[in-house]
C-alpha cells in the first residue's frame, strides 16, 4: 500500500509525538508499505531519515502550511493519506494533541491571572486565533474522512467542540515501543544515572518530562514536592523535556525546595532518567494521550497524572499508579506521590505498569492503524474514488 503521512515535524529527538510519529514510519516500511513522509522539519543530519521524505519550505501561516500540505498529498496520489493535524484534505485526521479547542480551554486554566491578562492584550494572540479558528473550521469539516481519536476524551471532544460525527470516528490509543522502553534495558543504566544526579539510593527520585512544563503542571507540581516533603524528607524531582526556566528555578528556591529539584532541561534520550526514577508524575492540564506516561509504564514506573489525560483512561486506580482529579489540588497529587514513595506499594505497581504498556505496544498500534487504512479505501471505493 502506498500511504502518505503528513507531520509538521519529523524528528524521533524532538518529543513524544515526534518519536511516536518515526516508529510508525518505520514499522509500516518493514511491514512492506511505500510510506511517504510529508514534513516542514526533520532531525539534525545523521538521523535516520525515511527512504521517502518530502521536506516542504516552513511558513509561519498555519494555513499557508495546510495548503501546501494538500498540494503535496495531491501530487503524491497515494493509495491512503494520514495527516497527524497539520492539514485537512488527507483521507484520515488524527490529531496527536488532541482538540486544539479542548487543549486552549485547559491551557487558560494553566496560567496565572496577569499571564491571562497579558495574552489578551496581545494583537498577535487575536491574529493567530483567529487563524487556528478558520484551521480546525476547515479541519473538521463535515464532508472530511475518517477520523482517530487517541482517547476516548478527545472523542468527545471532536464530538462536542467541532461537530465530529461518532460514525467517522475510530478510538486508537497511543502505542509505545515495548522493546525500547523496558526494564531490562534500563536495569544497566540506573546505578550510574542517579549517581550523576546524586541520587542517594535511599532515596525516592520522581520523573516529571514535558516540552509544555506549565500545561502538564510543573507548577502545582512543584507545589506538590514542597507539601510531600514534610512527610517525605528524601523524596527528589527530576525535571527534563525543555530548558528550565527562571521563573520555576525561583518558585523551587521560594518553595525552599531548590535542593530536592533537578533541572535537566532538554536530553536526547530519556531513557537514563526512566532508569534513575522510581516513579513517573505528570499532573497535566490536558495531555490527549501522553507518551511520556505509556514510555514509563514501558519501563516498569509507576505513574500519577491527572484525569485530563487520555491515557488515564487505560489505568485502574491504584494498580498502575494514581489518576488525580484536578491538578491544582496540591494535597492530593503530594499524597499520590506518598504512595507512589512506597516501596512495598512500588514493587506490584512497577509489575501493572510494565503490562499496561504491554497491552498498549506499538504494533498493536499500528496494525489498528492499518485496519483504519483498510476502512478507508473501502470508503472510497464505495465513493466511486478508486486508489491508484
């Protein structure tokens, strides 16, 4: 089958939706697909580019992006075109974040009074909204193909906010690379990265990843570790995914916490950090399925996230970790992490985790994909659109 993929961005160091996005590439072509990536921006050289590649000039216009991503799905008259969000002419959408309404509700929860204030003072933030209006407008179209939703969440959402119809819609949850992300490939690492981080092995280290800290909680978070201290003197976060900013490094030093908080900014690997840590949190404000939290479980890790995340959907709670309710709730996600600080309460938990993530493996996920590509040329064979 010839299927072309269109992404803004396509690079396995640049996040989760990146990485998610090269595994699926990657296991189409050795499954015997011609897969072709449609992509604005790739990974530095020496990164392992797809055999089919097609780089298009970047522009700041989110519709001049959408436009010249159809142009080139046109042009390559594949048999099925899946777009991961970037444009809204390809056979089937699956918008990786999610609602980007649902996402700007919960991101304007995530900032403070005067941050709400100075955004809308910006004419700038008047004209890109009114663009990303006419975008989803045109995104979700009532005459559009099918549609994946990776949680139920964001199923209603497409439903709710932009007028999805159920028919169109497929629930495909994110896979993760069991193979990658393991405990037996980070048993090895673990000794030497927490004595990088000066981790003393007493202690309980908590992995916090994010490219977005403040709408996946850095700050409640932070808010958090300073309640769980007084009850768990020896409990240590690890923050990596983007390059600390002064604003957190200040809330940690007024919080007096500053000693128990490693700022590591961005890595191109994470998986040293999964292997130090005893325990995932991300109490997002909306996350549609994250990654982070399935590579994790992969890794065998206990998690605390909020319900505001889809993959809190495949938890139960207590067994793979604990779903909070609102993330603002500095009481509760300290007494989440308490629990999680147990060591007799880690051990089943670690075990639930590493089977969550099993049941959840990036071959599933792609065969599921594959049964929407089949549905799809169905549909347009019935339409009288035969592929090439």
């Amino acid at each position: 089958m010839k299927i072309a993929i269109a992404c803004e961005r396509f690079d396995p160091n640049a996040g989760g939706l990146e990485h998610w996005a090269c595994q699926l590439v990657r296991t189409l072509n050795l499954r015997g697909h011609e897969t072709h990536v449609v992509t604005f921006r790739t990974g530095k050289a020496g990164y392992h580019a797809p055999p089919h590649l097609h780089v298009l000039p970047w522009s700041n216009s989110r519709l001049a992006r959408a436009r010249a991503v159809h142009d080139a799905l046109s042009d390559l008259d594949a048999d099925v075109s899946h777009d991961l969000g970037v444009g809204w002419t390809a056979d089937i959408l699956h918008p990786q974040a999610g609602s980007g309404s649902a996402n700007r509700q919960r991101d304007w929860v995530s900032r403070s009074f005067r941050e709400r204030v100075e955004q809308r003072l910006r004419p700038s933030y008047w004209k890109w909204l009114l663009e990303v209006r006419e975008f989803e407008r045109r995104q979700y179209a009532p005459d559009g193909g099918l549609v994946i939703a990776v949680s139920r969440m964001v199923a209603g959402h497409l439903q709710e906010l932009h007028g999805v119809r159920a028919e169109r819609i497929r629930l495909i949850p994110n896979g993760v690379d069991t193979r990658r992300f393991s405990p037996q490939a980070v048993a090895p690492l673990r000794e030497e990265m927490r004595r990088r981080l000066n981790i003393q092995p007493d202690r309980t280290l908590f992995l916090f990843a994010a490219h977005n800290p403040r709408l996946k909680g850095i700050r409640p978070l932070l808010q958090s570790l300073a309640e769980l201290r007084r009850s768990q003197p020896a409990a240590i976060l690890a923050i990596i995914g983007k390059d600390p900013q002064p604003e957190h490094r200040l809330a940690a030093a007024r919080l007096r916490i500053q000693d128990s908080v490693r700022f590591e900014g961005f890595v191109p690997d994470p998986l040293p950090y999964y292997a130090a840590a005893d325990a995932f949190v991300l109490p997002t404000f909306h996350d549609a399925c994250s990654l982070t939290v399935l590579e994790a479980c992969a890794c065998g890790l206990p998690v605390v996230t909020s319900k505001y995340n889809g993959v809190s959907e495949l938890m139960t709670q207590g067994r793979e970790g604990f779903v909070i309710e609102d993330p603002a709730d500095l009481q509760e996600v300290a007494q989440a992490m308490a629990r999680c600080a147990d060591p007799a309460l880690r051990g089943p938990m670690s075990a639930a985790a590493r089977d969550l993530a099993l049941r959840n493996a990036m071959d599933q996920n792609v065969t599921a994909i594959e049964g929407v590509y089949l549905d799809s040329l169905s549909s347009q064979r019935r339409n009288g659109n035969q592929p090439s």
